[in-house]
C-alpha cells in the first residue's frame, strides 16, 4: 500500500492473550492488512508480552506498545493513535482485543471512506463495521447512531448510512480527522470515550455505517448500555459512563443538557428497581461529572 494509504490497526488490549491472538490471526487473514499493527498492552500481568513479542518476530508489522500502567481502553486508544500518528499513518482501524474481523471488514470500511468522498465530494469522518454477537445476532452495544438524514446517500451498491456517533469496535478513522480534532479523552479510563470521540470529529462530516464490514465480538453477553442493568459487578463501570458523559454534556449544553441525562439515568434505575446504595454512586458520579473538564490533546507528527 502507498504511503498516502498507509493504514495502522490500533488494538488495547488487557489480560485478555487468547483472545488477542485470535484478533491478530484474523487482521493477518484481511483482503486489506494493516501496514502496522500496533497492540497497546494496558500493563497486562499474563503471558500477552511474550505471545505478542513471538508474534512479532514473524511478523515486522506487529508492534507493542506496553504502558507502565493500566490507563483504560480510553488512555490506551488514546496512547495508540498518537504513537500510530507519529508512525505515519495514514488511515487509523481501531478496536478492541476481542473482536475479529472477518476478512474483508477493513477493506470495507478503507473503500467506503474513499469511495464516498469520489461519489460525493464529501470526507466522512469515520467508517464504522456492523457488529454482530457470538451468535450471529447485532451485538447491542456496538451499535452506532444514525443522523436525521441518514438514508440520504444509500444505494444497492453502496448501502452506506451516515451517522454521528460509534463505538471502537471496528471503526476506521482518517488522519486529517485526527490533526483537525485531536485524540481520544484518555482521563474517561472507560465507557463513552469512543461516543465522544466520534461525536466531536463527526462536527466535520458525519462518518458511514459500513454493513459489508462484518465483526464478531466475542463479549460474555450480548446486552446493551442501560442503567437499569447495574449491578454489584458492572457498577464501577456504570460510574464512569455517568461521569463521562455528564462531562460531555456540560461541555456541549450546559446544566440544562446535564440535568436532562440525570433525569433520564435516573428514570431507567427506578423503573429497574436498581437498589438505593448503587444509585447514590450514579448521582455522586453524575455531580462529579459536571465539575470534570479533562483538556482535548492536539497531536503531531514530530
């Protein structure tokens, strides 16, 4: 691939080596692969160092990047795509360390992006894949939000939806978007980073739903993001997606925005009957989050 296509996968990855190499055989089986290959190990204390180190000796592309620390699949996302940057990358596929692409899931995504701006003479600011369970069904979580107009442009033969917002799990995203908007929030740690993320570049053009682009996500269960599903083990992560997105929204409306989410998080844990010490945290996070300003990082190439 020419230097003007030049494309890093961006992988975060924490004690999770079994699934992490299944990830790395399917990005190895891709019609499209990546030029890099760059896995951001979150200071794992299993045997993922030494399996990606193997790995790399057969295969130059493969890079690791170990963090002294645990800093999140926000602080890693956001560690991997400055050092891609910096690599020179040209073109970003970001995803998780258990979700296989299958084999042409990233030239799908390469070929909407450029295929789109040829057709339409606009850039779209990221490609994302459809995400299916274990099962074949769409995995819940993984499912990006669609603009007003978002069948504007469809075709048979570019059945390409416009929307605003995505997870990480299979998103390509251009460097131009990433010099004009900085990088992911490492501070989020975890939950809504990624939804902020493409938000904020989608302020250019919104990016495409790419259906062609197929990626199984190899998750416990399949269920979506909702506040009546906490409990005793899910709740530190419930916690930061209130502070995260409370942040956000301040930033974007202000305390009527805020205060709109609380109303709404707060509906969806009473009709859940979730219990009253665990909805204390959520508002404790929720105030938290109104007073949490992290700074957006701009990057460059040097």
């Amino acid at each position: 691939m020419s230097v003007l296509n030049r494309t890093a996968a961006v992988i975060v990855t924490f004690n999770r080596s079994a699934k992490l190499m299944k990830v790395l055989d399917a990005l190895q089986a891709q019609t499209l692969r990546p030029d890099i290959i760059l896995v951001v190990d979150n200071a794992s204390t299993d045997d993922t160092a030494a399996l990606v180190a193997a790995r790399g000796t057969e295969d130059p592309s493969i890079r690791h990047l170990r963090l002294p620390k645990n800093l999140g699949g926000a602080g890693g996302f956001h560690a991997g795509m400055k050092a891609a940057y910096q690599m020179g990358a040209q073109y970003f596929w970001i995803s998780d360390d258990d979700a296989y692409p299958e084999p042409g899931a990233i030239a799908a995504l390469h070929d909407a992006l450029t295929g789109f701006q040829t057709q339409h003479g606009w850039r779209p600011s990221f490609a994302c894949s459809r995400v299916d369970w274990i099962d074949g069904t769409l995995c819940e979580m993984n499912c990006p939000r669609p603009v007003w107009d978002w069948a504007r442009f469809v075709r048979a033969d570019a059945p390409w939806v416009l929307v605003d917002s995505c997870s990480f799990v299979s998103v390509m995203i251009p460097r131009w978007a990433i010099t004009e908007h900085g990088l992911p929030i490492a501070e989020y740690f975890i939950w809504f980073d990624d939804a902020e993320y493409t938000r904020r570049i989608a302020r250019s053009y919104p990016g495409l739903f790419v259906p062609e682009s197929v990626v199984i996500h190899d998750t416990p269960d399949n269920r979506g993001v909702n506040f009546g599903l906490i409990d005793a083990k899910s709740l530190w992560k419930f916690r930061y997606g209130a502070r995260n997105e409370a942040s956000w929204r301040r930033r974007q409306g202000g305390l009527l925005s805020v205060l709109a989410y609380a109303y709404g998080v707060r509906g969806q844990m009473k009709r859940a009957g979730i219990p009253g010490r665990f909805r204390r945290d959520i508002y404790l996070a929720l105030i938290k989050g109104y007073g949490f300003r992290p700074e957006i990082e701009r990057v460059t190439s040097e």
